[in-house]
C-alpha cells in the first residue's frame, strides 16, 4: 500500500484535534481586558498543545516522506501514535481549566510520554521496514531529540505533583527544542533524490 492513504487519514485527524482544542476556548462574557484573564490558564494550554500537534503533524510528514509503502504493522504504530494524540485536547483542556493542578498537569506529561514512545514505535516499525541504512534510519541518526524528550516528560510528571510550574517548563522547553530547526532530514532526503 501507498503512503497516501495513511498520510490523509493521519491529517485529518491532527486537524481534528486542533479543531476539538479551538472549539473548547471559551469567549469571555465581559468586554474588558480583565475579562480575558481567568481564561490564561486555558490559553496557555491550548497554545502549549497547539505547538505540540504541529510539531507531530512536521515530523511525520518528514517520516511518511521518505517512505514509499505501508504495511500493517505501521498501520497498527501510527494509529497507536494518534491515540495518544487524540488525547491531547481532553488533558489540554482539563490542564487548563483547572490552572495547572497537579494530577491535570501530571495527566498531560502522561499523554505527551505516551505520544513520544508511539511515535519511536512507529519510526522504529518503518526502519525495520526499510533497512538500517535507509534513509529515515539516516536522517534520524543518534535521535537525540528523540531520546532527550520521554526523559523529560518523566520528570516533568512527578514535578507536577511539587511544583506545577516545574512541569510546565520542562513541557515548554521539549516543545522549544523540537521547534529548533534540524535539516537532516531535508538533507538525507535531497541527497538520496539526486541518486
């Protein structure tokens, strides 16, 4: 099978869970600034999230780019990333209305780990697939990014239950560190073109 039919389903539920988030911020009864700031915690969820699932959504184009066929078992991988991810605007929104309690905040590190160790499963599954020397295989190299994020997510998630706003940074620095540009994908993939 064709990557196609993976890479639209797996787009339009990304846009889905967009749409969820965005449907879920309330608009304030009031016209004034001060009417805005109850609602910061939410905002901040939802913006948090947002960059999330834009960052899934980059990656794996970039992965499902390189590859040319699917089988069952990457399938199976990427619906198990898009569980996890589906998740995301419940603990977004829970995170957010509840203005970064411990167990909401500890729930979303919860999600974001889950989502980070679907996503290797599935990067795995497709190398596997293709050969250690493939080009995805080449492009992801030592992974540090990959490997950096479930270890913070597992500090993040007791944080949570000390300081919040511990948590709550080190979800925001994983999201900064995945936002850097890294072009070894987009190099791997040129290079290997002009075979």
């Amino acid at each position: 099978m064709r990557t196609t039919r993976l890479e639209a389903f797996s787009d339009g539920v990304l846009a889905i869970i967009i749409t969820i988030m965005v449907l879920e911020l309330r608009v304030p009864h009031g016209a004034g600034l001060a009417d805005l700031r109850p609602l910061w915690p939410v905002f901040v969820s939802y913006v948090l999230s947002f960059i999330y699932i834009g960052i899934y959504w980059n990656n794996h184009h970039h992965m499902l780019h390189v590859c040319s066929r699917v089988t069952g078992g990457m399938l199976w991988a990427n619906l198990h990333l898009l569980f996890w991810l589906s998740l995301v605007p419940f603990v977004t929104g829970w995170m957010g209305e509840n203005h970064f309690a411990p167990l909401p905040t500890a729930a979303y590190g919860v999600v974001l780990l889950l989502a980070a160790v679907a996503y290797w499963i599935l990067q795995g599954t497709i190398i596997r697939h293709q050969g250690a020397d493939s080009v995805l295989a080449r492009a992801v190299g030592r992974d540090v990014k990959g490997k950096l994020s479930p270890f913070f997510y597992m500090l993040a998630i007791p944080s949570a239950f000390v300081r919040p706003w511990i948590a709550g940074a080190l979800y925001v620095a994983v999201a900064l560190m995945w936002l850097l540009p890294d072009r070894r994908i987009e190099r791997i993939v040129a290079a290997a073109s002009l075979r």
